[in-house]
C-alpha cells in the first residue's frame, strides 16, 4: 500500500497536470484514511479555488487549521475566498492570522498586506513591514512601503528612516528622492523638502509633480514656466497649478489657474445636482436634534473618545486639528477614511442606498461600524501615547453628523467655518490629491459649497448638542478666546501650547502642512483681494 507521501504526490501531480477531477477524487480518498492530515486539507482548498468553489475553500482551510496545519499560504487562500465572498472583515481576519506567522515570502507578504488595507488595520500591517525589512535590509520597495505605512499611522521616526533607507539603496531613483521630498514637505521641514526635490528634478527632469511640490514650497524656478505646455493629462495639470502659484502677474496667474482646472475637471464625470440632492435628503432625516436611528448600546465605553472636524475642505480644518492635537489630552490620527467606507460598507451588505439608507441600519449594523471604526483608530500611534481623545479630520465626515452623533454620543463634532468665497477660492486654487470632484469648476464649487453650509445650518437648527462650530476668521483675530471655548466644548481647560500649534511636531498630510507652521496671527490676509476682477462668476453663484 502506498504510503501517505506517495499518494499525495501522486494527486498533486494530477493537479498540477490539470486534472483537478481525479485529483479531488484522489484528496477525497487520502482524506478518508488520514482525516487529520492537514496539508492534503489545504492542497483541496487550492483546488476548490481553482474551480471557484469558495465557501468550501472556507470549510477546507478550517479543517487543515483544525488539524495543526498552520502556513501563511493557507490563511492567504482563506482570506482570498472570504474576500471573493464580500466579506472583507473576515478576509482581514485570516490574513492578520497569516502575517503573525511572519512570512519571509515577500510576494506573500504583500498579498496577505493587501486584505489588511480594505479594513484599515495599519498597525499590523507597520510589524510585518517592519519584519521584512529587517530580514531584507536592501530591498528599496519594502522599505517605501514601511514608510507609507508609517506615515498613514503618524510614525515620524519610522517614516523618514524608511525614506532614507530607500535613498541609501538606490541614490539613482528620482522617486525615491520625490517621496523623500513629500515626507519632508509633511513634517515642515522645508529646506529638507527643496534639497530632496531638487535632487528627483536633477535625476529626472520630467517628474512634473517635483515642480509642484516647489511651486508648494514657495520657489520661483522659472523653468515651470517653460514646462507648463510640455506634459499631458495630470502631469499638465501639476505644471499649469505650479505656475499659477509662483507667477508674480495676476492675470497670468489666473489663467495658469484656470487652465489646471479646466485639464482636472475634464478627466471625469460629475453632477453636482446629485450631491445637492443628497445633502437635501439629509437634511430631511433629522428635525428635533435626533434622527431615526435605532437605538445602540453604549455600556461599553470608547476609548480614546473621538473628536470630529469637519465641513467644506480648505477651510481652516487643519489649523484646528494642530491646535487641538496640541493639548497634551488630545492626539491626532489625521483624515481617517475608513468611518465613511464602513458606513458605505454597510449600507452595501444590507442591500440600501445613501442617503436615506442611513436611518434603516439596525442596531447591529450600527455596533459593528462602531467596533471596526475604533480598531482603525486604536491603531494610530497617536492613540498609543495615552491620551482621552483622538481627532478624526475628514471635512466630508459632515454627510454623516447625525450618525455620528448617534454612534458616539461623547464625541464633539467641530465644524471648520469660514468666508464661502474664501474657501471656494482656496479649493479652486489647490490641486487636490483625491477625488473633490466638486472643486474645479467655480458654479458647481459654489453650488456644492451652498449646499454644505445649508445642510450644516439645518443640523445646527436641530439642536445636535454635540456639535460645534468653529470660525476660522474670529479664530485669528482673537486666538486665546476662541481657543478656549473650542476646548470648553471638548471639556478641557486651556494649555499654553494651544496658542503656539506651529511648533508642533507631526506629520500633516494635507496641502496646509506648510501653512499651520506659520503662527495664527499671520493668516489674516484675504486672498482674494488679489483675484477679485477675475472671480466673477464664483462670486455671483455663491450669490445665487
């Protein structure tokens, strides 16, 4: 009689061969005789993927884990299945189980990584990275990874080590050199960022978004000028922003402008007619500072308790998040994404569309969005050092107020306010790194800016008495008052260093990272002013 190694080589050579009937059958009889053999559990399971039955793929790589047989592989398969299966939680789960097996298969790796990023589990994601780059001390692409990691989770130590790491392994790659530039650029360390981007432009001159980053950086190279007419699509529109920024003329400005605008918003499709119909939508589910919402348990307290800061984006947010985090009770964990995608998530699973969907999540759905939410956000580092709060500043987290209101009953929720023209000026005038289709054309910028403001007003008429708003032009005219009714609305007292966020040292990782290192009394000037005869049709739809 064949011996347990000879029929199981025999099956796999059928399977390899392609002959996946013969080899079931030949798995099924090993199994009959050796039921606790889990690596023949795991080669069925490879086959039940191959032939796209997944659920039993579950089934099979329980069974080889009941049997002792553990290999990251294996929890890749599982993950793989539960993924195909839409259940990215469960995928996450299995993959998490394959990394604390610390594969040096980097491949491997990277895949198992993959199923963690759906959920947002970075923090498991820093260790394996951290375990792959300890083990392959020279390989530049694992290394970018942990930095990207490290700076999603605030890990400033970590993070520039990676990048310059990667700079050591291959001085020769411009961009290597160009993420070295933006991880500088984050932590307000300018003239780092300008010796770094200068040295991606002098390995490749055509890496157009290191002219932007120094057009960022306040420096006037007039070669961007000769290169605005040079690249296309959103290289182009890097170069005609980049322009705009540095050119002393105002209406070649404008124009520069103008013309990166018109390049972005061509490249997709948007309605903002359907986003003002949401927020009207929304606004019709809350009328006595409560939506209908199901009620959910709250015996078990949060911890860190989340701060919200939200509304229309560039619109003084990321001032208030420094001057927040600077208080030795509050940390922050940046704009966190993945409160809006479980919310999505779950709407997604119970078969109910946004926005009127919201109100017919059960209690579950609501326990669950919770739970998976302040995973993601034990996971920051900032929530390692301790402290009763942690700041959430997604400024399109204002779609969602009511349920985060109801969600996270000891949550202030902080609007970010200032001039709508103001605002929309500075929206039209950044290149956003993510999808704000709203922002580059003028109508439907103030069309959606209205819209945000009216829904905001109406919550606030409702009585939420969680939230807060907060105005950015009463903030730098008087500091220390408004300050302190910001953090009296939090529940705590006053800190000296609440005054001072620009001597803060953390990563930002939005388009102000430079601005908020400037003190609060330098940011009074309109920018407008400068653009006012050119800004007619922004200023007469905000009119509208």
């Amino acid at each position: 009689m064949a011996t347990l190694n000879e029929q199981r080589n025999e099956a796999l050579s059928w399977h390899h061969s392609g002959l996946l009937e013969k080899a079931e059958s030949a798995y099924h009889h090993i199994l009959k005789q050796y039921p606790k053999d889990g690596e023949t559990w795991h080669y069925l399971a490879v086959l039940c993927g191959q032939t796209e039955c997944h659920s039993q793929v579950i089934i099979y790589c329980d069974r080889a884990l009941e049997c002792g047989y553990q290999s990251p592989a294996l929890l890749f398969n599982k993950a793989r299945a539960f993924d195909i299966m839409d259940d990215p939680a469960a995928a996450a789960d299995a993959a998490e189980m394959g990394l604390l097996l610390e594969p040096d298969d980097i491949e491997l790796t990277f895949d198992l990584i993959d199923f963690l990023k759906s959920e947002g589990r970075e923090g498991n994601i820093l260790l394996a990275l951290k375990h792959l780059a300890a083990n392959t001390p020279a390989n530049a692409a694992i290394h970018t990874e942990l930095g990207n990691s490290a700076s999603r989770l605030g890990d400033i130590d970590t993070a520039e080590a990676a990048f310059q790491k990667v700079v050591e392994i291959t001085p020769t790659d411009a961009r290597a050199w160009a993420n070295l530039a933006t991880f500088f650029h984050m932590s307000g360390e300018a003239a780092k960022a300008e010796a770094s981007t200068r040295r991606a432009i002098a390995l490749d001159s055509k890496l157009f978004e290191s002219y932007f980053l120094l057009a960022e950086l306040g420096k006037q190279d007039k070669e961007i000028f000769h290169l605005t007419t040079t690249p296309e699509g959103a290289a182009s529109a890097h170069m005609q922003f980049a322009a705009a920024s540095i050119s002393g003329e105002t209406g070649l400005s404008f124009r520069h402008y103008a013309e990166g605008n018109r390049i972005v918003r061509s490249s997709f499709q948007y309605n903002v007619a359907t986003d003002e119909n949401n927020m009207r939508l929304l606004a019709s589910l809350i009328t006595d500072g409560d939506a209908a919402f199901p009620p959910i348990d709250q015996s078990d307290k949060v911890a860190p308790v989340p701060i919200f800061i939200v509304g229309m984006p560039r619109s003084g947010s990321t001032l208030l998040e420094q001057i927040l985090a600077s208080h030795s009770d509050i940390g922050t964990a940046g704009e966190l994404v993945w409160l809006q995608r479980f919310i999505r998530s779950a709407l997604d699973q119970h078969k109910l569309a946004f926005p009127l969907g919201l109100v017919r999540l059960n209690e579950q759905a609501l326990t669950d969005i919770r739970a998976k939410y302040m995973a993601v956000l034990q996971d920051h580092s900032q929530c390692k050092s301790g402290t009763s709060f942690v700041i959430d500043k997604l400024p399109a987290n204002f779609l969602y107020i009511p349920l985060i209101a109801k969600i996270f009953p000891a949550s202030p929720i902080i609007v970010s306010a200032r001039d709508s023209l103001e605002t929309c000026w500075s929206c039209y005038t950044h290149l956003f790194s993510g999808p704000q289709f709203f922002a580059y054309d003028m109508e439907e910028l103030a069309r959606y800016c209205k819209a945000c403001n009216r829904l905001i007003t109406h919550y606030r008429a409702a009585g939420l008495k969680t939230l807060y708003t907060a105005e950015y032009e009463k903030l730098v005219e008087n500091p220390a008052r408004e300050i302190a009714k910001l953090l009296n609305h939090c529940g705590l007292e006053m800190e000296t260093q609440c005054l001072n966020p620009e001597r803060a040292q953390r990563l930002v990782q939005t388009a102000s990272s430079l601005q908020v290192r400037a003190p609060i009394l330098e940011r009074s000037e309109k920018k407008t002013d400068r653009y006012i005869d050119y800004i007619g049709p922004l200023v007469r739809a905000l009119k509208a």
